[in-house]
C-alpha cells in the first residue's frame, strides 16, 4: 500500500493529521488482495497439514513450517491493513463532525453563498471518504 504526498489533494486522497495522504484507491486493492492471500495461505496451510496427519513423511517439516509462517504473515497484513482503515475512518468521522459544526456555524452567520457552497463539499468529501473506507472494511 502506497502512503505518499499526493499533489494538490484531489480526490479521495486527503492530507492525514500526521502529514501524510492516505490513498483510498492503494488501501482498497491492498486490502482485498491481503484477503485473498491470506485464504489461499489458509488453505495452503491446511492442505500440507493434511497430509502431514496422514502421513508424517508427507511434508517435510520445513515446508509446513514456512506453509504456518506465510498463513500469519498473510493475517498479520490483514489486521494491519484494517486497523488503518479503522484508524481512518475514525479520523475521518471527526473531520466530518468538525465540518459539519463549521457548516452549521456559517449558516447562522450568513455566510455568502460561495463559501456555505465550498462548506457544503467539504462535508460531502468526508461523507465520500467514509462511505469508502467502511466499504473497504465488507
């Protein structure tokens, strides 16, 4: 997954409160491709486990052992894939709160329209970016 300066903040890519930008699109397929090799460590795993309860010969122990090393591995980046995500949306809540308070403070204060309209997307892009982030979490 890719965590980089993003120029001019575009998009769903935002500057985070640590000074980095997080790349929903990076996250996403980081994600979905964490799980899928994860599964198929799963059942790597469990397929030399298999064989090595019918017959310990089958599978040397080496190779079961690395079989256990690539299963954690593969879960461990699925945990910590989710907690940034977690993390994120977290993050993103708060912006969106704060975004929310500063909207509804300038319409009490009249604001001129342009810039009730530059408050109005703010929220909207921390709405997206939170729709995004939990989708990555199904």
């Amino acid at each position: 997954m890719r965590l980089a300066a993003v120029p001019g903040g575009a998009g769903p890519e935002r500057r985070g409160a640590e000074g980095t930008r997080l790349d929903l699109v990076s996250l996403a397929t980081s994600s979905a491709d964490a799980a899928g090799d994860s599964e198929i460590a799963q059942l790597e795993y469990e397929g030399r486990k298999k064989l090595t309860l019918a017959d310990p010969r089958a599978v040397p122990a080496r190779e079961l052992a690395i079989a256990e090393i690539r299963l954690k591995t593969a879960r461990r980046k699925v945990d910590l894939l989710r907690s940034i995500a977690e993390s994120a949306i977290m993050a993103t809540e708060a912006e969106m709160d704060a975004a929310q308070t500063r909207l509804g403070q300038a319409m009490k204060k009249r604001r001129d329209a342009s810039t009730l309209e530059a408050m109005k997307s703010e929220v909207i892009r921390a709405e997206s970016k939170l729709r995004i982030l939990k989708s990555i979490l199904e």
